[in-house]
C-alpha cells in the first residue's frame, strides 16, 4: 500500500495466544529472573499475541493478492479519503464511549459479546456493500473500542483516569504484521513512544480527562488521533476493498469484521496485560524482559 499522506504513520505488531512455551523464558538474563514465573509467562503470551499473526487476520490475508491489486489501484484522493474517515470515526466514538462505558472495574471481559455485535455490523454493511461503508464502519470500531476498554478495566486499569483512555486509543495502532504493513515500524514499544511523545510535556492536560480535550481545539491529542488514524487506516484500506468485491456479500462483511475484532482484542489483552506488569515491576523492567524473549513461530 502507498505511503500515508495526511498523517505521519506510526507503529506496532500482533499475533494470537496458542498453548504456552517456556523454553526460551529459560533465556532471559539474570536481572530478569525477579519477575515471577507466572508473569514471565504473561509477558511471553503477550508477545506472541504482538508478533504473531491471529487465525482471522491469517484468513483475511489469503485474499491478499486480490486486495493488493485493488488497493494498489484506488486513487491517491480515495486513500487520503480514508484517512479522513478514519480520523473522523476514531474522534466520534473515543468521546461517545467514554461518556456511556460503566467505569467501575470488572472481572471478565465481555468478548463473546462484542465479537457477535460487530459481527452482525459486517454482515448488514457486507450486503449493503460500499455504500454502507462509513456507517458500518463507526458501529463496529465504536464497538471494538467498548471492548478494548472492557478489557482494560479487566486488567485493572482505571478508565476515568487520561493514561488509562489514551491507552485504549492505543491500541487501534496495534497492527498486525501483515503484506500491507512493510513501510511501517511495527515494534509494540516503539508504537508506544511514537504515541506518548505526542502529548508528552503538553501543557494545560493535567487532570483532565480524554472527552474534556477532545471538546477543545489546538491540543496535541489531536495530533494523536491523527497518528493513530493513519496506522488504523491500513486496515481499514484492506476492509474497505474486501467490501468491494461484489462476492463478499453478508458472509464476507461478517467474517472480515469478525477477523478486526479479533485482531484487536487479541492486541489490548497482550496490551494490557504488560502495563499491568509494569505497575507490579517498573516499565523499564518489563521492556528489558519483553526485548529479550525470543518467540518462536508455532
């Protein structure tokens, strides 16, 4: 896919949980040997969930001769387009889920759930075709971020809190390794403090929340929607062309958006779950351990 115009694109990574592997736990250095076995094996989970391309998004790139030819073929003012809608829905739902999600913390994620909802969302928008396309698009990424932020409460994290919400943004710049993916730094840590430095040092955020800011014009968290909008983009690319195709239809609509929430909840489990071992052991504790576990393709 051609190179971003609009916006600066940023990075990451992902993959999907299979049974646990510890042998290369076994290699990390001697400093690292203080996290627990059981979070040494989160983390490694985690990893693979970052490194890994999921069952979905594998399915999804089988088609990817097809989508390739197509996007290469979509005008630049399409593309740019995109980005623009991207942007717009990304701004529209972080404000509205923030206003409506129950904040308090809860046990176990609803996954199932959402995956049904934004399912049913693919399957009408996949029958409707192109036309449906933007309408589709803001229900079930306003879902898919409902279930990142039910995930993250999951993981202990507070949502009235501004790291907490710019965390669950984050995670819409999580992409998998996939073919539409190469001119992009896909390393999770590297993801993260591309984001961070946007709004780092930014005066005038201090003790406000995600939804006060978005209200206010020439903040830097603008800027970081933006940034996020354009590693989102790429897959909405590839989802936009798969819908297309004329034999897509309900079916193909609701698998393609089955293989996005996937994706995504896969990235804010692995997500989540290393922030939460950073407040149990420190951030440069848990990136040293992360960058030294080796994952093995299974």
């Amino acid at each position: 896919m051609a190179k971003n115009t609009l916006y600066p694109p940023i990075n990451f990574g992902n993959a999907y949980f299979s049974s646990a592997r510890t042998q290369n736990i076994d290699a990390l250095k001697i400093e690292n040997k203080k996290l627990a076995p059981d979070d040494l094996l989160t983390l490694h989970k985690a990893k693979q969930k970052m490194e890994q391309i999921g069952w979905a998004m594998q399915g999804l790139n089988k088609m990817g001769n097809l989508i390739e030819s197509r996007i290469q073929l979509l005008p630049q003012k399409q593309r740019d387009r995109i980005q623009q809608i991207t942007y717009k829905v990304l701004h529209t739902v972080v404000k509205s889920n923030l206003i409506s999600m129950d904040k308090n913390a809860k046990t176990t994620p609803s996954n199932k759930l959402y995956k049904a909802l934004v399912t049913s969302s693919g399957a009408i928008g996949g029958a409707l075709g192109v036309t449906a396309f933007a309408v589709d698009l803001t229900l079930a990424t306003k879902l898919m971020m409902r279930s990142i932020m039910d995930i993250a409460r999951s993981e202990g994290e507070d949502l009235n809190s501004l790291d907490s919400q710019l965390a669950c943004l984050q995670v819409f710049a999580l992409g998998g390794k996939s073919k539409h993916d190469d001119h992009l730094d896909t390393g999770y840590y590297a993801t993260r403090i591309a984001i961070s430095s946007t709004v780092k040092g930014a005066s005038g955020i201090a003790g406000k929340t995600l939804t006060s800011l978005l209200n206010t014009t020439g903040n830097p968290l603008l800027q970081l929607i933006a940034q996020v909008a354009s590693r989102f983009s790429v897959q909405v690319s590839e989802k936009f062309v798969a819908q297309a195709i004329p034999i897509v239809g309900a079916a193909g609509g609701a698998t393609i958006n089955l293989a996005f929430i996937d994706h995504f909840q896969n990235m804010a489990h692995a997500h989540f779950s290393i922030r939460r071992l950073e407040r149990k052991y420190g951030e440069d504790q848990i990136r040293l351990a992360y960058e030294e576990l080796s994952i093995t393709k299974i």
